[in-house]
C-alpha cells in the first residue's frame, strides 16, 4: 500500500479523510452520488434521489445483517458538495476541490455524541479504542479508506466491480479479511487510541 494518510480528528465524533485524485471533480462526482457507481466501490447495495432533499439508503445487502444507513441529502452542490445526514444524527460529506491534475476530495464522517455502534452481530460495543461513548470502529474506519483507493480505480475504469464489492463484504462478514485490512485496522486502532484516550480494545482484553 505505500505510504498512507489515515486522515484527522476534527473534534471527538468527526473525522476527515483527505485524498488526491487524477480526476477532475466531474468525472468524480457520478461516483459519489449515483447508487450504481457507489454499489461498486462503497457498499454493495445503496439507493440515492441525488437532489437536494432526496432520501438515501446504504445497506451491505447481507440476509444476516440488516442494517441500514437511511437518511436525506441534506447539501447537494454539483460538483463540489453532497453531505448525506443520517437519520439517527451525523453526517457523510463529500467536498471536492480542483487543484491542478486533479482534485482534492474531503470525507468527512460526524456523529451525534449520542450515537452508539453497533458490532457485526448488531451488539453494542466490541472494538472502540477511544471509548464506549464514541462511534470509531477502527475496522469500519480501515474498510473506508478502502474504499475511497478503490474510488480512484474504479473512475480510472478498471475496477472494482459490484461483483467484487459483494464478494468482498460476504468475505467481511465470514471474519475473512485482507491483509490491507489488517494493516490499515490496526493504525487506525493506534490513531484513535492516541487521539482519543481512556478507550479499551478488544486486542487489549
């Protein structure tokens, strides 16, 4: 994988991850706000009204997890913007910026201070280093950074595909993880530990 930024804390519940693409904003844009494109890079199965107001819903399309994540498109400003607030509080935002070759995205990933996450057995708790009152689950964490190097693939035109994306959640949930995965799970397990302290990790138990 290279070198990686892992992103920053904004405040105890926001956190931003910055990454350059060789894309104008665009070429981008259909990527983040059209559900067939997010189906292949995001999550593998979503509905979006990409409009201002539209309702949106992102789900791993796994019979044994039946969790969404439901809400409106609460800022939608082509090809710079589109913030999507969850319904249970929080927001996923999207800001793009040219710059020469390319463009400069921001994701930006808040939630409300009362916000609890949920494990893949849809149990509260489980592996959050900065804290039971905090929603940063580094595996979740580590599988968007993920996602956002496949972006760059995927708008380049050679991958990943629905398929794959599928695939790749059905290995997730079977508790088979890449070793990228791995890796990036454990920085992000540090950064939050260091960032936010007085958490306790499972690794720790």
């Amino acid at each position: 994988m290279g070198t990686l930024r892992l992103g920053t804390f904004i405040d105890r519940y926001t956190f931003r991850y910055e990454r350059e693409y060789p894309h104008p904003p665009e070429r981008l844009w259909e990527a983040l706000t059209d559900a067939k494109h997010m189906d292949a890079w995001l999550m593998p199965k979503n509905r979006i009204e990409a409009r201002l107001g539209g309702r949106f819903h992102f789900t791993f399309g796994q019979e044994d997890d039946p969790r969404e994540w439901s809400g409106t498109v609460a800022e939608f400003t082509p090809p710079e913007v589109v913030d999507f607030a969850y319904d249970n509080g929080g927001h996923m935002r999207f800001e793009l910026h040219p710059i020469e070759g390319g463009t400069r995205l921001y994701f930006i990933q808040s939630f409300s201070p009362d916000f609890r996450q949920d494990d893949m057995s849809h149990k509260a708790g489980g592996d959050l280093p900065g804290g039971p009152d905090t929603p940063w689950r580094p595996g979740f964490m580590a599988g968007f950074l993920i996602g956002l190097i496949d972006l760059d693939a995927y708008v380049a035109g050679h991958g990943p595909t629905v398929k794959d994306q599928e695939e790749m959640v059905k290995r997730t949930h079977a508790g088979v993880h890449g070793s990228d995965w791995v890796t990036l799970t454990e920085a992000y397990r540090k950064l939050v530990r260091k960032t936010i302290p007085g958490g306790v990790s499972k690794a720790d138990q």
